[in-house]
C-alpha cells in the first residue's frame, strides 16, 4: 500500500479563499499585527509569510520591529500600543523573546481578545475547560489537516512528541476534548521508551523543531505522521 500525502500547503490555499471571503463580508478590515524582536532568521523568515498571507486575503497589517537589544519595557510598550491600535484586531508576539526579557509577562500584557495566538493564559485556560477561545494556531492547523483528510480521530492512540506552549501542550488538550476523542499521549525529550511508543501508536505528532527526527522504522504500518 502507498503512502498518502497530507497536503498542508493545498489545505492552507484553500483555507486562505475561504478567508478572503468571509474578509469581504465583515463590513471592515480587520487587522493583524506582529512584534518581532531582533532577526532570528526563522522568525522573520515566519513574520514575513504572515503579511504575505494578510496581503493575500485582504487582511491589513501592521508590523513592529525591534532591535535585538530592546528592553522588555520598550517591548512592553509595543505590545501596549498594539492594545489600544483600533485597526489592529488581533497581533502575535513572536517567540522566542531576547534572554532577559520574561516571556510570559510579555505575553500576559497582551489583551486577550487581540491574542491571535491562543497563548495569553486567559485564552489557555479556556481551552483546558473546553470552553469558546482563541484556539492556538498551529495545533488548530493540525486538526484541520487531519479533519481535511477525513483521519477519524476517535478512540486512536495519539502520540505527540514535544511539550512546548505553542504546540505540545495545547495540541494534547485540543485533541483529547470530546469533540474528538482521540487517547493522547504527550512525549518529550525525557521519555524512555520513545521508540516503543512510536511503534504502537495511531497517529505521530512530531513537534520539537527538528527535521527528519521521525524514521520509516519507527513506526507501523498504516500510522498516521505530521
């Protein structure tokens, strides 16, 4: 049996008509803006996609770039103007933030009803309640790939592979809620029996930043990667 190819980038232009239609019918352009903090190559090379895909959807963006060395109250600051911005409807604070400065207090000053990412603790705890949020956006894409794919979901094993904010942790609490039900098992890079684990699961969710980590023989026949 040949491997079957989940298509992220198809999906995502799909979703991006989707968007643009539903822009055109809000009566107002909406807004998103971005705070980046030095030049990390993945971060702006990340940055930058974002504006391309406001441009492509007729979203209006608005962008604010910091020198490596800004104080955590100049970012602050940033994220403060961002607040009160009323054409700016949603912004993210591009992580990681400079050694130094306190990730979360930055993140925690951003209004939670702006926070594009999901990350303000507001908006995280609604998701452990499985209560209506702004739901992170990379495990969000994740379910969409899977639901795009019609990949059911219910009663499988599912083994995630990374415990950071951004993807790991909310993404085991996105998957394991009831609307799909799957039986989540979140890895990180303390666990012993990775491999074992690999070789008996449904689904593999590999979310620790590192390509080509995942090998052929680490995993069943039929299993499900992304």
């Amino acid at each position: 049996m040949s491997a079957q190819i989940l298509d992220g980038k198809a999906l995502a232009q799909k979703i991006k008509l989707e968007i643009a239609t539903q822009v055109k019918s809000l009566g107002r352009q909406p807004g998103l803006g971005t705070i980046l903090v030095g030049d990390d190559p993945g971060s702006v090379s990340y940055v930058a996609g974002k504006h391309r895909d406001c441009a492509e959807v007729g979203i209006a963006s608005i962008r604010i770039d910091l020198p490596a060395n800004s104080s955590e109250v100049e970012i602050l600051q940033a994220v403060a103007q961002l607040n009160k911005e009323a054409n700016c409807t949603g912004f993210i604070v591009q992580l990681p933030l400079p050694k130094g400065v306190d990730a979360h207090k930055v993140l925690t000053s951003v209004d939670p009803a702006k926070d594009a990412d999901g990350l303000h603790p507001t908006n995280l705890g609604n998701l452990v309640l499985d209560k209506p949020s702004i739901t992170p956006c990379t495990p969000k894409a994740i379910l969409a790939l899977l639901t795009e794919y019609k990949i059911d979901l219910v009663g499988k094993s599912v083994l995630i592979i990374g415990r950071g904010t951004t993807v790991g942790r909310p993404l085991s609490i996105l998957l394991s809620q009831k609307a799909t039900n799957a039986t989540v098992t979140l890895a990180h890079t303390a666990t012993k029996n990775l491999t074992e684990l690999m070789k008996s699961t449904d689904v593999i969710i590999a979310a620790i930043g590192k390509s080509h980590f995942i090998k052929p023989e680490m995993i069943k026949n039929g299993a499900v990667v992304i």
